[in-house]
C-alpha cells in the first residue's frame, strides 16, 4: 500500500516538521528547521537515488522527525550522553515515522521496514540505508558544516570529516565532493581527505 499512500505520508510527517519552532531563513524565508532539513534529505535522495523506492522516499522525509522535541541539552553533554541521546532519537523517529505509515495504510512489513531505515539498521549490507546514511551525510557536508566548523577545533572537525566520509559509499562521496562550501571548510575537507 505504500506505493498509492507515501505521498500522504510525506504530507503528515511534513505538518508535524512545520511545528518545529526553531526557524531558519532560507532565500529570506522563515521556514522551520526540520522541514527545511527534510527537504534537503529529499533533494539529496534525488541526486542520489533517482528511482527511490516509496519506502526509502518516507524514512529519509522522517529522518529527524519530531527531533527538536528531544534537544541535545537534554542528555549529559558527553560523548557518552551524545551517544545515547542519537540512540534513542533513532527509535523514536522510527516507532512515530512506522505510526504515520500504519495511520496511512501501509502493510505492517511496509511501516516496519521504514522503521529499520530510520534506525539505520544493516548499514553497508542494505542498498536503501547506505543511500539515507549517504543523504544524511551530504545534507551535513552542506547544510551543518559551515556552521560545526566555526564551533569546533581542527583537531575534532577532522575526526568528524574522517567518521563522515567513512559511513558514505562511493555515489556518496561523488556527490560529496560536488557540494559548494566555503574556502576554510573545503580545506578542511581536503586535509582530512589525505590523512
């Protein structure tokens, strides 16, 4: 069924990302943040898998779903509390992605299968999570990096440009390397590149 409801599903997750009430200004435009995110997940997903399945389509617009509901400050600022702050955002964006599915009547193994992608499970043996962890990574190359990098040392952002690159395949990293970025970051890039 999800092929004939995605695009409602899409619809639903997008009035839930439109209450997100951090807002970013894009083309003068006040737009919230998560809608603003998922619509570069989605255009990434169309550079990156064109004929991407309705299933993928729905858990790379819920990727971050309701995410600012659980800010970072919530949990101790360590890696420790980073870490189980991303863990348990990744299950509930799928248990509430897998909900809209089951509220749209996708089959139980469709809406579960959503879930698995959003969880990222089976990376780099599953094609459709290599390609969301792949978007994911683009939409941080374009959409976070800039700002991370003002924020953080050469020593981490390298590290981080190290794990990031690290998680993409190859279609990811041709894309990657297409993205405009500022001067100081495309250095830092390069530089993590060819250690």
């Amino acid at each position: 069924m999800a092929e004939k409801n995605y695009q409602t599903a899409i619809s639903l997750i997008d009035e839930a990302h439109a209450q997100d009430p951090n807002i970013t200004v894009i083309d003068g435009q006040d737009i919230p943040y998560e809608l603003h995110y998922a619509q570069k997940m989605t255009h990434y997903l169309s550079l990156r898998a064109p004929d991407a399945s309705p299933l993928l389509k729905v858990a790379i617009r819920a990727q971050h779903f309701r995410r600012w509901e659980i800010p970072r400050s919530s949990y101790p600022m360590t890696k420790p509390g980073y870490l189980n702050w991303r863990t348990f955002l990744k299950k509930r964006q799928a248990d509430l992605a897998s909900a809209i599915c089951l509220e749209c009547n996708f089959t139980t193994e469709e809406a579960e299968e959503v879930a698995k992608l959003i969880r990222k499970e089976d990376l780099k043996k599953n094609e459709e999570t290599q390609i969301l962890e792949d978007v994911a990574c683009l939409v941080f190359l374009d959409d976070q990096f800039d700002e991370f990098e003002k924020h953080h040392d050469e020593e981490k952002i390298i590290s981080i440009l190290k794990k990031t690159w690290g998680k993409m395949s190859e279609k990811g990293h041709e894309l990657a390397l297409k993205i405009p970025m500022s001067e100081t970051s495309h250095a830092l890039v390069v530089k993590a590149l060819s250690e």
